[in-house]
C-alpha cells in the first residue's frame, strides 16, 4: 500500500526564540555556565540556595525584568533579520548576538531554579 501526502504551501514562522521557549532538552544549571564575565553572578546564584524568601522574591522580580529586556532586544533583531532577509533566524544567524542570546538562556534557567527554590520554601505561593 502507498500512502501519498499532500500539504498545503501555507506554513507558520516560528523563531529562534520560540524554539527556545518550547526546546525541553533538559535542564542546564546556571550555576553550571562557565562565562568569565558571569563570575559575581555565578557566585549570586550559588547563594540563592541558603537565600531568604524576601531574597528569592526580590531576585525572582529582577530575573523576570531581564528576560523581558533581552527578549524584547533578541526579538527585534530577528523582527529586522527576517525583514532584510525574508527568513527566519538560524543558529549561525544569531552570532551577531550571540552573548545576548546565551544571557536570555542563563536568564531562563535562573528563572527555573528560582521558582523551585520558591515552591519549596512555600508551596502554597503560586508563581
């Protein structure tokens, strides 16, 4: 038997970022990123463990602010890439911005690990 598929050329741009948001490849520990320019963050995020609600809260609101500001940069270059290039951004695309990029993905996994260390403290706190 031979089955024959047939799609529509109509399609959804999906970008970088999107891919990022949804990508379940695991969980990386920002603690774990080895950028030398990270090293009094890093240090931050080994203390978040013994941290007091309050401090997690704080660090919680901030982290989120971040993620907000370099999404909105990241998603202005890919808005631009694809304008001048009538494609979406591909990983060898992204070089322009590439430390941006990789802050948004250590900003996520700090948002990650906040939110655990929040749920344990207090599980009724609905983040």
């Amino acid at each position: 038997m031979d089955f024959t598929v047939t799609a529509k050329p109509g399609f959804t741009i999906r970008s970088f970022l999107d891919q990022l948001d949804d990508s379940a490849d695991g969980f990386t520990s920002p603690v774990e990123e080895k950028a030398p320019a990270r090293c009094s963050l890093d240090l931050r995020l080994s203390n978040l463990h013994s941290a007091s609600m309050p401090e997690l809260l704080e660090q919680l609101q901030e982290a989120r602010a971040d993620k907000k500001r370099l999404r909105k940069t990241l998603r202005e270059f890919e808005d631009t890439f694809f304008q001048e290039n009538g494609r979406s951004v591909q990983k060898e695309d992204r070089t322009p911005l590439a430390e941006e990029y990789g802050e948004y993905k250590h900003v996520k996994a700090k948002l990650r690990l906040l939110e655990v260390l929040i749920s344990k403290q207090d599980p009724s706190k609905v983040i």
